[in-house]
C-alpha cells in the first residue's frame, strides 16, 4: 500500500511538472498560446515564434528545472546531514559563499575570457566549500557535536556578513557589471541561454547520479550515530561526501539561476512529509518538487508581473520565508 502512494505521487508530481513546462512555455511577455507552441513543434509557425520559443523561453525553462531539482537535492543532503528540517543551502550561507567568488570574478575579472567562464564552477564550488566548512567548524560543541540551532544561527550570520562584503565590491565597478551581480543577488535566472547549459548540463547530471547512488549509505544516516556505526557505516566520510555533493549542487545552481533561497528547504520538507525518509524516493521526488517550485514561481514573475522587473528569487522568497517562519514555530 505504500509503494501503491508512492508510485501515485511520483506520477503526480511528474503530471504537475509538465503542466507547468507546458504553461511557462506557452505564455511570457510576448503574447502567444499553446496553439503557438504546438506550430512550433510541427514546424509551421513564424521565424519569430521559433526564436522567443526556442532561444529566450525553453533554455530559461531548462534552466529553472535544473537550478531547482540541484537546490532540492542540496537541501535533502543538508538536512540529512544536519538532521536538521531547516538546513538549507541558502539559509546556511553556501549560495552567499559561491555568490562572492562569482561577484569577485564578474566585478575584477575579463567575463570575455572563455577560460575565466570555464572556471567559474569551479571557483564557486570553492567558495561554497569554504564557506560551509566555517560554518560547520563554528557550529561544533566542545564535545564535537553539532547543534541544529548553532548551525542555522552560524550560517544565517555568515550569509548576512559575506552579503555585506559583496555590496561593499559592486561599490567599486562599473555600472553594467553592477547590475549583474545585484540581480543575481536577487534571484534573477541568468543561465537561460544555450551555451550555458551545455557547459553545466552534464556537470549536474554527474553530480545527480552520484547523489542517488549514495541513497543506501543515506538512509543509514538518518539512523542514530550508534545505530549507523554498528550497520557498518563510516560516518565521517559519508558526511563529508554528502557535504561536497550538497555544495557542488548548491554553487552550480547558484551560477545557473542566481542567489535563490528556501527551494531546498521548502522541497526537502513537504517530500519527507508526505513520502517519508527513504532517499531511493524522497530524493527524485525532492528534485519533481524543487522543478515545479523554481518553474512555477519564474513563471509567475513572467506571466503576472509583467513590467514590474520581480526577480524569481524574490518570488520564492515570498512563498519561502514564511514556510520558514512556519517551521520555526513546530519544531522543538
């Protein structure tokens, strides 16, 4: 019976998806329907169709399934490793960590340099890194275990500090360079384009599948530390593994569609709630659910708030921060 719901919600949440994709990208700015996008598939609609279809909305489309699925499953890691609902790439600092190494190249570095945008992943990786291995070290006791609410609190004020960094950089660029970085700092989806997602495409597809071949040693983790020891488990390098997979998802997402928060948390949360802890499930229904979450609240900044320049961070943030608030309020 189990299985049977969910199986059943599986295939809900992949019908609400496509529901989605097809509603995203049948409607935007330009005025069009889904007729408009059936004759673009059938190859009978106008050049200029073709291009606002397949150039502007369906790598924008891509983009957001891809930067939502890599949030979702960041946040199922941290919230694993934590054993912590409300562990989330943004709220602990990692989005703001990859955030200042990409502010630092775009602000001082030559972005026409096909070797400076080759990089960036990395350099973002590393920044996210650094940043949640200070704020892990910072959020240990004397007797080396890990408050939830140390780490919450740590990354919240590790975020708030590297923000301000940030801000104090784009102060001193031109002006073009700074409105980049301050609408990636408010979630605006930059990698909509072609060449972007070639290059990060098989990058996170990689880092998806190692994710969900590491669901057996996952689920021991969300044992007891005893329990996980006596089951043969080396926790020490399963949670330095599964803190590497959640950075990288977290710091490539953020180069893909900008400084987005609460993705994870909110995703990691309703998948445990309704499916339960086995990962070999709440994984890929996390990432249905982070696609949906990111691609429904892009499309709503496009589709209702048309003029008004609302990035999809902000958006996300609106349904985010109160779920958050929510959590804060249930959880002892």
């Amino acid at each position: 019976m189990k299985k049977n719901k969910q199986s059943f919600s599986i295939i809900i949440l992949i019908i609400l998806l496509l529901l989605v994709f097809i509603l995203s990208l049948s409607m935007g700015y330009a005025k069009s329907s889904l007729i408009d996008v059936i004759e673009v598939l059938v190859g009978k609609s106008s050049s200029s169709m073709i291009f606002i279809i397949t150039k502007i909305r369906l790598p924008r489309i891509i983009a957001c399934m891809l930067g939502g699925a890599s949030l979702a499953l960041s946040g199922m890691l941290l919230q694993t490793l934590t054993k912590n609902p409300l562990a989330d790439s943004g709220i602990l600092g990692i989005n703001t960590g990859a955030g200042l190494v990409i502010t630092i190249m775009v602000g001082f570095l030559d972005m026409t340099n096909p070797m400076t945008i080759a990089l960036m992943p990395l350099f973002a990786m590393i920044g996210g890194i650094l940043t949640i291995f200070i704020v892990y070290v910072m959020s240990r006791k004397k007797n080396n275990n890990i408050s939830p609410t140390r780490l919450i609190i740590t990354g919240v004020g590790m975020s708030s500090m590297l923000s301000g960094v940030m801000v104090s950089l784009i102060s001193k660029i031109n002006d073009f360079k700074m409105t980049y970085i301050v609408e990636w700092l408010s979630g605006k989806v930059n990698g909509g384009d072609w060449t972007t997602l070639a290059i990060f495409s098989p990058l996170l597809l990689l880092i998806w599948i190692l994710t969900y071949s590491r669901s057996h040693s996952l689920n021991i983790m969300n044992l007891n530390e005893q329990t996980a020891l006596a089951l043969g488990l080396n926790l020490q390098r399963e949670r330095l593994y599964t803190l590497i997979l959640s950075t990288a998802l977290a710091s490539l997402s953020v180069v893909l569609v900008g400084n987005i928060t609460f993705v994870g948390l909110v995703s990691g949360h309703i998948t445990r709630r309704f499916l339960g802890n086995d990962h070999r499930i709440s994984l890929p229904a996390s990432m249905l659910v982070g696609m949906i979450i990111l691609l429904l609240a892009d499309t709503i900044g496009r589709i209702l708030l048309v003029g008004t320049g609302i990035p999809t961070g902000i958006i996300v943030s609106m349904i985010g921060a109160p779920y958050f608030l929510y959590l804060m309020t249930t959880i002892d």
